[in-house]
C-alpha cells in the first residue's frame, strides 16, 4: 500500500464523511491508500473492504494531567467489533482474502488477532484454523467459534503455536495469514485517524503503545512521516513491552544476549497473554523502529507485574485508573478483580512510568494508545485438538488433516 495523499487539502478531498470514525476509520481513509496495484484491482479491494467492515472505530478523549502533563487516550476498544483494534485487521485481512480467492486460512494468536480474524472470516465465508496457547484459551469467547467452519487447536507450549500453523499451511495448502504489508496496512488506517485529530484539532508530543514486533508505530509513523511539513511537531514515539517478554527493548538499549534464542514455555508469568511471542525481530521491523525512536526522539521501557498493579491502585482526584476510563464509556473488564486484558492499560502504565522518572514533563501532551481491555471471554472455549509437544505435533497434525 502507498499514500494517495501529500497534503492537508488532498486528505480532506478523499476522507468519506459518509463514515464517522467512531464507525469505521478503515471505510473513512481507504481512499487515502492505494493498493500498488492497477486501478481496477484497487477498486474491486475496497469494495472488499465495504463487504468485510462490521466495525473498526476508534475516538480520542482527555483522560487526566499528572504532574503537569495531559494524558489523552486513543480509545481503540470501545468502538471496534471484537473490542481490541485487531478488528482493523480483521477488516483488512478478511477483504485481502476475498480478492485474492483464498477461502481456508490458517494463523497462530495469543487470543486477540485469532479472534478478529476468525469473527471476520467467518463472516465473509472463510474456513479458518487457528493455533493458540493452551493457558489462552480462556481469553476467548467460545461463541465466536460455534460455526462448524472455525477451528480452533491449542498448544501446550506457546513457541509450538506458529510451527504447528505453518506445519498445517504446508501439510494442507492452507493460506498463512496475515501477511506483514496487510498488518501494516492496518496500522497506516490508525496513523490516518491520528493524521486528522494532529491537523484539524490537537497537536501531541507523545505518543504511547505497548508493543512486540512494533507493526503499529511503524505503519502510523509511515502516514505522519509523509506529512511531516504539515504538522506542527512529529510527536515523539514511545513504545513500552512487558518486562519479562522484552527483546526489541533488549536490543534498543543495546543489551546482549540473542532474544531470538528465548523460548516461552508458558504465558503464566506474562503481564498480557495475547502478547507471548518471544521472537518478534523475526518479522525485520526492528530497524525500522529502531529509525522511528532515533528521528522522533522517542524511546522504548518496560514495566513488571508490580509497577501495573500499582498504578491500577493508584488514584487521581480521588479515582483510579478504571474508574476514569469507565466515567469515559471504557469499562474494562475485571475477573476476580484483576485485568483480564491488560495489553492496552500497560502503554497507558508506562507512561506514567516515565512522567515519574521525569522522561516527560510538565506540559508535554501524550496520545496513549488504550489497543484493548474490553473481554467478551466466557472461558468455555474448546479446542478441535489439543498438541503436548514437538513429537506429539506430528501425530495431531496427521488428525487435523484427516477430518479437515
């Protein structure tokens, strides 16, 4: 995909006002993107993409000032179908397929991005495969996997997730999904929303996410970089991973030690779940992150299990963290009292991290992306085939393609 757009005036001409963007900020900008490819095929995308959209909206609200900074929330849960901004993917990918004629798909998922997919797919007529953790099946929703064309199998050791989808690919002809450009591509519709809040409205300093392979500040900076003389300032770039599954800020600060060579043998000890993927670098967007922080000044932290739980204790005038999302319309779901899906509240976390280490300071204006904490997970989900281990792989592998 390539920007169809250079300027201020340009965007204005091809945003879709027919779609709000608390609707649908993929319909909103697609025009502002071009496929690559020759008129008549980008054409017959988007027209996808009308097929496949059930939801993708995102908003942006003041949440609080802490020590004089004003914390904003790009709110990408309470508008988007599957209530993580994996619903953009979902949309995007689903459409991919359609054009491209593939109707069986397979994919490995900490929880949110297989969920999107599925819900998508299934939709549009696909025949999904998904691999996901063992200890992650409670993330889910098993209603969503109700139709006899959605197949879900669990591993018991989360590194066996993406071999197993990619042994299937293989032993089937399945199609792998997503492709890196589409997950991209997702992103560049998040920097477009931001693109127009940063022209028409609010300009910021900062901008948060909780990250792992970093495809989301890639495909946003991809947008604000290509108007860079149009906006007031590029708002530096702030990336914060979980302490205990951290390699792109191990290889940021320069520390040694291959974190490819990590395996993750449970989910257990991780602050998010869905987020369990120890190799991210495999994907190559190290670098270009990497170029991201260097050009904007930004940088990379991480926060432990402690430093969440004390900031979700803590209290602001009075009221916590989810106390202020919820006066906002953003209940974030609780079990047992803890966090069920923690992935967007740990960029919110981190900042308030590195305002106390005085990393951002007063008057500094920070954009955190809130990516999910919305769960629909009932925990009754099933999986088709259960997989133990490497040896045992080979044997489930050989039923899953006999009954499919």
């Amino acid at each position: 995909m390539k920007l169809s757009v250079a300027n201020k005036s340009d965007l204005r001409k091809v945003i879709d006002s027919s779609y709000n963007s608390e609707t649908s900020i993929v319909l909103r900008y697609r025009n502002a993107l071009q496929s690559g490819e020759d008129d008549e095929r980008d054409s017959e995308y988007k027209k996808w993409l009308r097929k496949t959209s059930i939801r993708e909206g995102a908003r942006i609200f003041p949440l609080l000032i802490y020590q004089g900074v004003e914390i904003f929330i790009l709110d990408e849960t309470s508008f988007m179908h599957s209530k993580t901004l994996k619903s953009i993917d979902g949309c995007i990918t689903t459409a991919r397929c359609k054009l491209n004629g593939y109707e069986r798909v397979v994919f490995e998922s900490g929880g949110n991005t297989g969920t999107a997919l599925t819900q998508y797919g299934i939709r549009a007529g696909l025949e999904t495969f998904m691999f996901i953790p063992e200890e992650n099946l409670t993330l889910l929703n098993s209603k969503i996997f109700e139709s006899g064309k959605a197949h879900l199998f669990s591993v018991e050791k989360p590194g066996l997730a993406k071999e197993a989808a990619h042994r299937l690919e293989k032993a089937k002809g399945l199609r792998h999904i997503p492709e890196p450009d589409w997950r991209y591509e997702a992103s560049m519709f998040r920097g477009f929303f931001i693109l127009e809040y940063l022209l028409e409205k609010e300009n910021f300093d900062w901008l948060a996410q909780t990250i792992s392979a970093a495809f989301g500040p890639i495909g946003i900076y991809r947008v604000l970089g290509n108007f860079r003389r149009e906006l007031e300032n590029m708002p530096r770039f702030l990336g914060v991973q979980q302490e205990t599954n951290s390699p792109m800020y191990r290889g940021w600060k320069g520390e040694r030690g291959n974190p490819e060579s990590a395996e993750m043998n449970s989910t257990k000890g991780l602050l998010a779940k869905v987020m369990y993927d120890v190799k991210p670098q495999t994907y190559g967007t190290f670098e270009d992150l990497k170029n991201i922080l260097i050009k904007t000044g930004g940088d990379l932290t991480t926060l432990n299990r402690q430093e969440f739980e004390d900031v979700m204790e803590k209290h602001f005038s009075g009221k916590s963290i989810l106390d202020l999302l919820r006066d906002q319309g953003v209940p974030i779901t609780l079990h047992d009292g803890e966090v069920v899906e923690k992935t967007g509240l740990i960029a919110l976390a981190g900042t308030l991290k590195e305002i106390d280490r005085g990393n951002m300071t007063k008057g500094d204006k920070v954009l955190c992306c809130l990516t999910g904490g919305i769960s629909e997970a009932d925990g009754k989900a099933k999986p088709d085939f259960s997989i133990s281990s490497s040896d045992h792989l080979n044997e489930r592998l050989h039923e899953i393609a006999c009954n499919v």
